[in-house]
C-alpha cells in the first residue's frame, strides 16, 4: 500500500473545464445563454443547440474561446426523440468527444391550471422525456469511452414549492400547473438517474433557478414576486454562472443526485 500522500488540487483546478466539451440545450436564452458563458470562461469547448441552428450558431460564435476551445451550434428539438439522437450525433462529430451536458431548453405551455388542456399538459410534461434521452445519451456515450461525465438538468424552485396566487391575481395566469408538475419530476428523476448511473462514474444533478424574469415578463408581477422572498428582489443570469460551473467541473466531484437551489431565499420560508 503506497504512503504518498495526494496532492490537494486548488479551487482553479477543481473548476477548470480546459480539454473537457459541454453540451448545453436552449443554450440562447434568457439563463441558458449566461451558462453557456461560463462553461467557455472555464475553458470548455460549448455545444450550444437549439431547435433552430441559425440561432445557435450565432451564439456559438459570440462564446469567448480559452485557449484551444472551438464551440459549435447543432439543432436539436428535445421534444423529438429523433431529432435528439440526430443532434446529439452531429454534436459528437464536431466536438469529437462530450463530457458535460446541461439539459435546459424547456417548450412551455401558457395555460394555467383554469384552461390547460390534457394535450397541452401531456406535451408539457414530454419536456422530461426529452431531458433522459438526451442524459441516456451521454451516459451511454461516456461509458463507451470509459470516461466520467457530469449532467445537470434544470428543475426550478417551482419544483419544490407551489407558486403564490396572489403574484399573479389581476395581471397575468397564474404559474402553469404543467410547469410545476414538470420541475418537480425532474428533480426527481435526477435523483433516480444519480443512483443507477454512479457506478459508471456518471455524476447527475439538479439546478434550480427561482425568480429570474426576462424583460417580456409583466413588470407589476415581479414587483410583487419581490415580497416574497428575503432578498426583496429578482436574480439576474449571471447569478447562475457560479452555480452551473460547479456542478460540471470537478469542484463537485463528490456530489450526486443532488438539487441546488438559487433563489434569493425563496424556499427558506
């Protein structure tokens, strides 16, 4: 049995993505483009899809690239199952090899729960479908490389907790009860994926974002979302940054089947 003692890496070690391709869908939106961000500020080579590839490529290009990272704009709908394997094979035949993938597009649905129909909230919940086809994907495809690989899906505080009817009465319908139906089986599945796939040293876990509204959002909504978290105000994209960073880089190595919340506070009271 040998004595040495291991080498203790630093913090820039831990969250050095330099070498490694991340995978990040709906990765031109409102968050999913400031994730995109800092996976390439780590030093990753970033995939971005989306279901159009103009838009992807476009954010791709925009991406700062360290060092030897080149990024990529592959069209995937993953609410297609064929389209899914059709872009996740383009996106292993441009970036060579995937390491990281953060399942973030999500196809909405309008409706709250006094108008949505059955369609409308079985095609919702088709978002998740999507999410472990894709996670399938990259599991079976770091197995066959005999390499670890990290997976983030993004849950939502609205996974976790019922939103407040009161933010809504008056200006807008209220948070789709599809949605919330949706993110909460997420976070679930992550920690049913985490358990069956940790002995092929594939790491899965969840981000959950809280209030982040875009600028389309109504603006006397979020003034009363504001009350009603300790922090009195809305996140702002690059709040997640950090977030997403150490859930795929080594910095949480140790950690699996886990949900991360970031939400000023909402879900603490």
């Amino acid at each position: 049995m040998s004595n040495a003692v291991e080498r203790e890496p630093t913090v820039h070690e831990l969250i050095d993505l330099t070498g490694k391709v991340a995978v990040i869908t709906g990765g031109t939106g409102h968050l999913g483009s400031a994730m995109a961000r800092a996976l390439a500020e780590v030093g990753a080579s970033v995939v971005i899809t989306s279901r159009d590839i103009g838009r992807a490529r476009a954010a791709a290009k925009r991406l700062p690239s360290i060092g030897n990272a080149r990024h990529h704009g592959v069209a995937i709908d993953h609410m297609d199952p064929a389209a899914v394997e059709r872009g996740f094979g383009e996106a292993v035949s441009l970036a060579g090899t995937i390491d990281v993938l953060v399942n973030n597009g999500q196809e909405g649905v309008p409706n709250d729960w006094t108008t949505v129909t059955a369609e409308q909230f079985n095609r919702h919940l088709a978002n998740a479908a999507g999410y472990f086809l894709l996670s399938r994907l990259l599991r079976n495809h770091a197995v066959e490389r005999s390499a670890p690989a990290s997976i983030i899906l993004l849950g939502s505080m609205y996974g976790q907790v019922a939103s407040y009817p009161d933010a809504y009465e008056g200006i807008c319908n209220a948070s789709p009860v599809a949605y919330h139906a949706l993110k909460g089986g997420i976070i679930h599945m992550t920690r049913h994926l985490a358990a069956y796939w940790a002995g092929d040293r594939i790491r899965v876990n969840c981000l959950s974002p809280g209030p982040f509204p875009s600028e389309k959002s109504p603006p006397a909504m979020v003034e009363r979302l504001c009350t009603k978290l300790p922090m009195k105000r809305m996140g702002r994209p690059h709040e997640l940054k950090g977030a997403i960073v150490f859930l795929a880089s080594e910095a949480s190595s140790f950690m699996t089947g886990q949900n991360l919340t970031i939400d000023g506070g909402w879900t603490a009271w």
